[in-house]
C-alpha cells in the first residue's frame, strides 16, 4: 500500500513569455522565494529532503502529511512576502514574479527509483495548479500587489482547514469549481493579499459624453423635459429639468 503524502506544486504565471536569458533568473528568483518561505515555515528539513522536481517554470514537492498544516498557513503568506522581497531586483530588470500554487493529498508511491511519485493524486495536483480559477485570481489582480494565488483539493481543505489544524479560517477560502481535461472537483481558492486590477483611464482629452436629453412627446402623466419659466420683477429665467405639466410662477 502507497503511503499518504501530501503534495505540493508552483508554477511561474506567464513564465514563457520571457527571453532566454530571463529564464534563468525567474527560475532562481522562484527556487529562492520557495527557500525563504520553507524556513520561514520551520519546514526547511521538508524542503531539502523532499527531493523537489524542477522544471524551468515549475516545482514538486511530496511532503509529509503532517507538514500540511504549515503549508497551508502561514506558508503562503511566507511566500508572498518573499516574493514581494525579490520584487524590487526583477523589476529593475524588467521583470516580475508570480506564482501559483496548489496543494492536495493522497497516496503516493516515494520509494521506486522508477516510477517515484507517479499516481492519480500526481495528476490531480497539477489539475489544480492549472484550473481557471487560479489563473483569473492572477489575471484579475494587481500584479505589484498580488504575487501569489493558492489552490487548495477539496481533502485538504476539509482536513486541514475546516478541522482547524492550519489557523487559517475557512471564510478566508473561496469555493471554486477545478475544471482542467477530464478533472472536474470542488477547489478552494486562497489569495494571501487580494487586489484588482485598475480600471483603464480615459484618453487624454476624452470626457464621458452624459446621456442625451429625451426627444419628442411622452406618454400623458409622465415627466417631461423642457424649460422652467420663472417670472417675477423684469426677471426671466430658464433652467433645464424635469418637469410634470406646465410651471408658471408670476409675481403681481
């Protein structure tokens, strides 16, 4: 029987729109961030003997299942600190550093020199990473705000969350549907510091045009639109508004 491990993935948001030779430094920047957010963690032992596969834009990490708790919270909170440390160096570079993140548990064969960590909770955790809920928490935030969004498996949510065990409080945690391929489960979705993207500013020299005054007759018994005529002493006045029937005001 496989033992139970927990599963730890990231991914860098948009890693292939970079050049070669700012490949390197993202991948760097990212294994740097991940070292900082271990050991902030106390799960600096995990992250050295967990033998992490690496890909340039990607990590794997089979974990203890009692390392969970931690990386739940205040792991991710960790790492977006870490991140936003890093921040400052990339952006002088022209760069910027985001991440995914997913979690999830199951059994998970650790031993076989061959087929180490091969198993349908492999797939699922990578399922998670890649989901559109995931995405779009990124898409749809600030990228000098928000570094890092987190998707947690619907076990770890309950074992972890829900039973208390992490500190972090299921109303942090939004419910999401994971749909990638054939993988179609409930998701939580967790962003250690939300943003939104800022709307779009006008062109300079444009105003918002204000809706245009309505034209011709109304039905009998709703406003109207036209002038106000106001008379008193040699004075005449007229103002737009909205108005029912005739207004006349005199002054003898």
């Amino acid at each position: 029987m496989h033992p139970y491990r927990g599963l730890f993935a990231v991914d860098i948001e948009d890693y292939s729109g970079n050049s070669d030779n700012e490949l390197p430094v993202l991948h760097r920047a990212m294994l740097a961030a991940l070292d900082t957010a271990f050991s902030g963690a106390s799960l600096a032992d995990v992250w050295e003997a967990g033998r992490p596969q690496t890909a340039g834009d990607s990590v794997f990490l089979l974990v203890p299942h009692e390392a969970l708790p931690p990386l739940v919270h205040p792991f991710p909170d960790l790492l977006q600190g870490a991140l936003s440390e890093r921040a400052r160096a990339l952006r002088a570079d022209g760069l910027g550093l985001r991440l995914r993140m997913a979690l999830h548990v199951g059994a998970v064969d650790d031993t076989d020199p061959v087929t180490a960590g091969i198993s349908t909770a492999t797939n699922e955790v990578h399922r998670l990473l890649d989901c559109e809920p995931v995405r779009e928490a990124l898409k749809g935030s600030h990228p000098d705000v928000t570094r890092l969004a987190v998707c947690l498996s619907a076990r770890v949510y309950e074992d972890v969350v829900v039973s208390g065990a992490s500190g972090l409080h299921p109303s942090r945690l939004e419910p999401v549907r994971a749909r990638v391929k054939r993988f179609d489960q409930t998701a939580y979705l967790y962003v250690p510091v939300p943003s939104r993207r800022e709307p779009p500013s006008p062109a300079a020299g444009q105003t918002a045009e204000p809706d245009p005054a309505p034209s011709g007759p109304l039905p009998s018994g709703l406003p109207s639109w036209g002038p106000i005529s106001v008379q008193g002493d040699g004075v005449n006045n007229a103002v737009g508004n909205w108005t029912q029937g005739s207004f006349h005001q005199g002054r003898s």
